[in-house]
C-alpha cells in the first residue's frame, strides 16, 4: 500500500457537484492499493497514519511531537490507484495497482480497520472509483509519503 498524506487545516471530497466529506484539522490521505497487498501492509499503513508525529505541542516546545490520535484530529481518506503509476512514454501503466473489484473490498476493509482502531466518526472517505473532486487546505504544508513495501520503522 501506498499513500501520499498531507496535514491540512480542512479538506473536503465532492462528486458530481456534491461534498461527500469534508474534515476539519487532520490527514487527507491518498491511498494506492498494490496487487499483491496483504493485510500486513494494512496494518502497517494504519499505525503509520494514527502515530506519526507531524504536529508541534500545544505549547509549541517541541516541532514534530504530536500524532493525529494525540490531537484527536480527523482523517479523510480517498482512493486512488494512480499512486502505482508507471510511466511508460507518455502514457501511464496501471498494472502495479490492485484491480478495481478486488481493490474495492480491500480499500473498505482498510477503512473499517482505521475506524476500529481509532475513533470512527473521525476516518471520513470519499466514494470508491468516482472522479472526485479534492479540496485542502495544507497545513504547513506538510506533506509525507508511506509505502508497505519499502518501509521504515515498521
């Protein structure tokens, strides 16, 4: 699993006109789903996503301290399968990403993980294989990339 994460002070998903989520402080978090993703990269992306620390304290001491879950800040997920691009020419290949119908099932027992794990009205998401519009604020901007495959501190 891969995923590009920013910290925002507010982001926001819309379809066909619509906002289907929208956060306040927290992660927006672009999730790439590899064929080959197991439950360990799960895992391993979720504890990433609650405990690294990206924010200061609340009295500013110390710069990079404090975790989404410390902060009890929110989370909006969205799915996307063009983080396992390969560029091929001038035309992008896809074969590294999961295939859609079993991508779906993985990407929502992902999302039922981190809601288990955390608080769940705070994980919000956007909706599965829909051209989504996203809307952020970056906060920072601080922005930090996690892959299961080559990970660090797992």
């Amino acid at each position: 699993m891969r995923a590009v994460v920013q910290r925002v002070k507010r982001a926001s998903v819309e379809v066909d006109g619509k906002v289907v989520s929208s956060i306040g402080p927290g992660l927006l978090c672009l999730i790439g789903i590899r064929e080959g993703d197991t439950p360990a990269d799960q895992e391993f992306l979720c504890r990433k996503l609650l405990n690294f620390r990206i924010w200061p304290t609340d009295d500013g001491v110390k710069a990079w301290d404090q975790s989404v879950s410390q902060k009890q800040y929110e989370l909006l997920l969205v799915s996307q399968f063009t983080l396992y691009a390969l560029a091929k020419g001038n035309k992008p290949d896809y074969h590294l990403a999961m295939p859609p119908t079993k991508a779906k099932d993985f990407y929502l027992e992902f999302l039922e993980r981190l809601r288990g794990e955390y608080v769940a009205d705070q994980v919000k998401d956007g909706i599965f294989g829909a051209m989504m519009d996203v809307s952020l604020v970056n906060d920072g901007p601080v922005t930090i990339q996690f892959d299961s495959e080559k990970p660090t501190g797992r």
